[in-house]
C-alpha cells in the first residue's frame, strides 16, 4: 500500500511491502525521480514529473509488486 494516495511531481510517497530493500519504484510505468529504502518494510519515493495515474510498482532483487489501489497524480 502507500500513502499518500494521490500527489503532484515532486511529492513523497510511503510505499509500505516486504522485502524492500534495495527497491526501485514506477509510478504508471515511470520511474521514480527518488526511492530511498528506510528498512526493509517501507521506501519513500517522489512522484517523478511526467508520471501519470495509475499502479505503483515496486522492483526488488526478489521481483516486482504492483499496489492494489491506484495513485492519483494531481
């Protein structure tokens, strides 16, 4: 899951999984502009500009994990 939901570029999104470490993360398919993993349950990434809505994907060594609910770029 993550949170907030919706966001403008630029904005900084909690993306809470498993297994998180080292974590890339595409907003609708775009990668994000910044994802700094804080443990290995949680990342912070910033909506990158040109992103649209969509599914968040999260990329680690172990494989990719797409979020349930969309995110709502504003």
């Amino acid at each position: 899951s993550c949170a907030p939901r919706s966001g403008a570029p630029g904005a900084k999104v909690r993306i809470w999984g498993y297994n998180l470490l080292q974590a890339s993360v595409q907003f609708n398919g775009v990668s994000a502009s910044g994802a700094v993993s804080a443990g290995p349950n949680y990342v912070w990434a910033t909506v990158p500009s040109g992103a649209t809505s969509g599914p968040v994907a999260v990329t680690t060594p172990g494989g990719t994990s797409t979020t349930a609910a969309s995110f709502t770029v504003k």
